[in-house]
C-alpha cells in the first residue's frame, strides 16, 4: 500500500507479544474499533452534547462498513480512531489552548500521516474549518505554528511518498485494477457501503443534522445549545464528509483513490450528523429514530460480503513458493 509505515510496525510488535493467529491478530483491530467508539462519544460531546455523542457513538458502532472492517486485520478502525483524535484535540484545544491539547492534536496528525494518508483529509477539513471560524490573530497564528510543526515532523518521509506518486507509474490498468470507475453504479455501491441500508435513512438525519443547527426553533435539545456552538460544530462534521468526496473526485482519473475502503474516511463525520440530528427531535421523536437505527443496525447488513478461502490460496500459495 502506498501509505505510512505506522500500522506495518504495530502489527509487527503486535504479532510478536500476541501470536500470529487470526484471532490474535484481528483483536488489535477489534481494540482500534471499540476506542474509537469512545472516542466519538466525546467528540460529539465536544461539538454539540452528550446526547449528541450518544447518538454519534450509536451509529457508528452500527455502521455495517464498520462492522465489517473490524474483522479484518487492517489499518481502518486505527485510521477512524486517529481522525476521530485529531478532530477531537482540534475542538479541545479551541476552547483550551493551553495544557496539552495542541502537544496531542499534532501528535495525533503526525501518527495520522504516517499511518494512512487519507487521515490527513480530516486535516484539511479543519484548516478550512479554522480559516472560516478563528477569527483572534494570536489563534490563527498558533494554529499555522501546530499545521508548521506537523509538517515539519512528516519531510523525512516526503521522499518515499514523491516515489510513491510520482516515480510509480499509474496507467489505465492499474487504475482499473486498483480504482473504481466513476459511474452511477460505483455511486450507488459507495452510498449503501457508507450510509447502510436503506440509504435514505441516515442521508435524512445527516440532512437534519447538517441543516438543523441553522434554525433556532428546534423542539429538541440542540435549539437551546449556542447558536455559534451548534453552527461551528456542524461545520466541521460537513467539511469531514465532504473534503474526501472532492479531493478523490478530482484525482480519480489520476491516481487509483476511488475505493470503498478509503471513501470509509467519512463515516464518523456521517455518525456525528446522524447524533446530532437526534438532538434536533423532542424526547420521544429522538428516542423512536435511536431505536430505528438500533433495529435497522441489527437486522440489516450492506457491506458484508463472502470472503473467499485465504487459508487454502495461501496454503496453495506456501506449497508452489516454497
């Protein structure tokens, strides 16, 4: 893969302390997953209410791609953990500039690039959010400082990632093998992939949840939240869910980044929608949608697919490469 050395040399450590069994190796993806649950619940928290973080962390956890991506043993639950870090550390040091909430939001941006480099798109989805919401000197200044060190921190690796993009070719057939085409089929499959099935129910709440802070006379508890709070945090999950789309759109033709697994980048930003557009509802009419998604969650499935015999391929594989 074209990406960071992080996860590689987790999994080796890993492998040498747990063993190199498939349970053994798959728990450390399991460990990635259920933090990063967490984890969502204080970013909703930190952007909107608790209720809010609930609602995110429920849909999250219930994201069929999710679910299905915890079973492997791949780098994907780290990378939401990460971003989910990031985001986090970003809405923390806003509020708190001091203490160690900067020292953690380029830690966890640097440990995001050298892991996989679409972590950095939730990155960008916050300098634009920062350029459009700091509006103090000093805070723009601090947060180019913090963007300045990241940087700094990744230029060991720019070589390797000139020759990965640039010094690798990449003609029509690697773009077939490796990429999507950009059609309505390949849309259709990355919606029922990302939002589950049936699509219309979370691209309604995240509607709700996208456009819903912009009105003051909400029923539920998301009207009597601030109207800047509620606005910027709202923001930020919109940038998430779409900076990813545009820049993967506009290099498709280029590069092999049309796929399922690395448009997944923006499923907490679709989970935090989805919690906050609970908030938006009176009691009951947020406690029935909750239970819609539980059930739908449980009884759905839109991304799970028959995986084919590894065992016996790379036991085939063992006995013609000796």
């Amino acid at each position: 893969d074209h990406h960071g050395p992080v996860y590689s040399l987790l999994l080796r450590g890993w492998g040498l302390l747990a063993g190199e069994t498939v349970l053994a190796l798959r728990w450390i993806t399991v460990m990635f997953s259920i933090a990063s649950i967490a984890l969502i619940y204080a970013l909703g928290r930190a952007l909107f209410s608790p209720a809010a973080g609930v609602g995110a962390a429920l849909a999250f956890a219930l994201m069929d791609k999710h679910v299905v991506l915890t079973q492997e043993v791949r780098d994907y639950p780290m990378i939401f953990l990460a971003m989910i870090a990031i985001a986090l550390y970003y809405v923390r040091w806003r509020r708190n500039p001091r203490g160690g909430n900067a020292f953690w939001f380029v830690a966890w941006s640097v440990c995001g690039l050298y892991l996989h480099y679409y972590c950095y798109m939730v990155n960008l989805a916050i300098l634009v959010h920062a350029g459009l919401t700091l509006r103090e000197r000093t805070a723009r200044r601090h947060f180019l400082a913090l963007n300045g060190l990241i940087a700094l921190a990744f230029v060991p690796w720019l070589p390797i990632v000139v020759h990965q993009f640039v010094g690798t070719p990449v003609d029509s057939e690697v773009l077939n093998i490796h990429g999507m085409p950009l059609n309505r089929h390949t849309i259709e499959y990355l919606a029922s992939e990302s939002f589950g099935q049936p699509v219309a129910l979370y691209a309604l709440l995240m509607v709700v949840g996208a456009w819903g802070p912009l009105s003051s006379r909400l029923p539920g508890s998301l009207g009597r939240l601030p109207r800047d709070r509620r606005l910027s945090g709202a923001l930020l999950a919109v940038l998430w869910l779409t900076v990813p789309i545009l820049i993967t759109w506009a290099l498709h033709t280029r590069y092999p980044l049309l796929t399922d697994r690395n448009i997944s980048v923006i499923m907490p930003a679709i989970a935090l929608l989805v919690g906050v557009s609970l908030t938006a509802f009176e009691r009951f009419g947020g406690a029935f949608l909750a239970a819609l998604i539980v059930a739908n969650g449980l009884l759905t499935i839109s991304a799970y697919f028959d995986k084919p015999p590894w065992r016996e391929m790379a036991a085939d594989i063992g006995a013609a490469y000796p």
